[in-house]
C-alpha cells in the first residue's frame, strides 16, 4: 500500500504543474537607467540596506553620472510575506523599521499605487538627501525598494523614481501559509466521524457482529485513507508556495493526512479485536467426545448412594436426576418385643 501511494503521488507531482515563484525585476523604460555593475561605493551603500532590512539585493542601479552623490536605485528582496493592515504607512514602517530606527529624517506621503494595490510606496526626507521607499509583492516574498537622490535635485529624478514604481515586473498578491496543523486537525475530525458512523451504522444494520463489522470498517479505513491522501495530493499542488511558508511541500501534506487516517483505521481494528475475544463464547466443558458421553451419563443414571425418603424410605439415585429409576425399598421393621 505505501509503495502503491508514494508511486501515485509521485505521478502526481509530475503531471501537475509546480507554483513558480519570479522575483520582481525593474521593466524596462526610457527613463530607467541602464544596468550595470555598481561602483564600490554604491554597492557598500546597497549592501548597508540589505543589512538593516535583512533581505537580500535583487537588483541594483545607479546614475552614471560620478559626483560627489550618487542617486543610487536598490531592490532588497525579503523571505516573507506582504505585511497587511493598517495601511500604506503601517506596511512601510513594518518593513524599513530598521532603518526607521537609525534615520532622523520623517516619513511623508504613504499611499498604494494607482495601478497595482500590492505596491506601496512613501518618501523618507533625511535633510538633503530624500529616501523613495516602496514595498511591492511577489506572492511568497516581498521586495523593498529604496531610490536615494538629492532633494536639491528632486525634479530632475522625478520621472525616473515613477518610471521604477511603474515598471516592476512580477508583482503578485502576498501569499498566506496554509495552516498544516489546521488541515491535519480536520482530517481527524473528518476519519473519526467517519469511521464512527460506518461501524455504528454497520453494527445497526447487519446481522453481523459488532466486532465483525468492526474489521469491516477498519478495512475500509484503510482504503479510504490511501484514496484521501490520493485527492488531499492533487488538490494542495497548486499551493505549493502556500504550504513552503509552513515548512512543508503538498506530497508530504498528503502523507501525513493518510497517515491519520491509517491510523484510525488501526484503532477501530484493534477495538474490533478486543470486541471479539468479549463476544467469544466461555465453556466450562466440551459439548462432544467421550467426556461428553460420560458426563450426560451420570446425569442420566444419577448417583447410587443411598438418601432417606421424608417418610422413611430409603432411596437410591439422586431424587433430582433420573427421578424415573428411583427405587423404594421399606424400612426395616424393629423386632417384636419378647413376651
């Protein structure tokens, strides 16, 4: 059975198509800058972020332009979902606390974007240099974004922050993990009420022992677990990134779904098994062979000692059993007295 189901969900796991996951990327567009490998300086700058906001860099760019400030353009992606709730400004301060935490400078502006509601995105004013932060979702993960110019410059960059807001690629509603102990919690629920109602009805119904309808049930336990983690693998595929949130992959969820129902199933085997050893029958002595024989032959003929009859009587046999062949003997007369 196990070597059955593994081949099935194995097959399954094939035909069925895997949730990708695509990171979000920069689309293309006039006023985006070009990519190219950053400048020490950008890239230490780039790497601080990904540091304080515990993700890691997906992309970066910069102005071409050397100065003594480079507008410098960084996508951190972080392994966890969207925060929601609570608006723009909350999704904000939930991902760039840290760096929050270590600016002075004020948030202004959070809002959603206009095309997408997985994008929000504000501005963090540090005196002369402005911080366009954003945070868009890909479904698993989510990407933070930081786009650092000049404030003395804003309008000039104006285009360009719109253009990287407006073009990424990849955005996708966030993600939830699928409760695993939920899900295992309802398949208890659901083989125990099954199996429950199949052996009570059954028991109901039949002619048959409770305890054989018992084994019945166990059997049919067993065979509906295999065809349950069969279904329970076909339908959590699609949710594959769903359940990687958890720790988990769709076949081992199928395996552990069957292995509640295996064992239910066992538990009613083994109740069926102590049910029949109760229902067996205790006899004190066999109902054929010579012992048989024997001991119907003692009834019949009865004992032979001799008993006193309530009026005098002796008798022989016992007055209980063989009552037919009981005989009367009288009693002895007492001598006459001599004269």
């Amino acid at each position: 059975m196990r070597t059955f189901l593994s081949g099935v969900l194995g097959l399954a796991g094939a035909l069925l198509p895997a949730a990708a996951h695509a990171a979000i990327t920069l689309g293309d567009s006039p006023n985006a800058w070009p990519s190219a490998p950053p400048a020490s300086e950008v890239r230490a700058q780039a790497d601080t972020w990904a540091k304080q906001l515990g993700g890691r860099i997906v992309e970066v760019r910069a102005s071409p332009h050397r100065d003594d400030f480079t507008e410098t353009l960084v996508l951190v992606e972080r392994d966890e979902p969207m925060p929601e709730g609570g608006g723009p400004e909350s999704v904000l301060r939930t991902v760039f606390a840290p760096l929050l935490e270590a600016s002075k400078g004020t948030l202004v502006g959070p809002t959603t974007a206009e095309d997408s509601p997985w994008v929000v995105r504000g501005t963090l004013e540090e005196g002369p240099r402005m911080l366009h932060l954003g945070v868009a979702s890909d479904g698993p993960r989510h990407v933070a974004i930081v786009f650092a110019v000049l404030a003395a410059e804003q309008s000039l960059y104006r285009d360009r922050v719109e253009a990287a807001f407006e073009t990424l690629q990849g955005v996708a509603p966030p993600l939830r993990p699928i409760g695993r102990t939920r899900l295992l919690a309802l398949a208890a629920i659901g083989f125990a009420a099954g199996l429950g109602a199949g052996w009570s009805l059954g028991a109901r119904r039949s002619q048959a022992s409770a305890a054989r309808v018992g084994g019945f049930v166990a059997l049919a336990g067993v065979v509906s677990a295999a065809l349950i983690g069969i279904i329970a693998a076909l339908w959590l595929a699609p949710y594959q990134a769903n359940l990687a949130l958890e720790g988990t992959t769709p076949r081992a969820m199928a395996w552990a779904i069957a292995g509640v129902g295996l064992c239910g199933a066992a538990i009613v085997g083994l109740a069926a098994a102590i049910w029949s050893r109760a229902e067996r029958p205790v006899q004190s002595a066999p109902t054929a062979g010579v012992f048989a024989e024997r001991r119907a032959q003692a009834r019949t003929t009865g004992s032979f000692a001799p008993r006193r009859h309530p009026d005098g009587a002796s008798t022989l046999g016992d007055p209980g059993e063989g009552a037919d062949l009981v005989q009367r003997i009288p009693a002895p007369q007492p001598p006459s007295p001599r004269r």
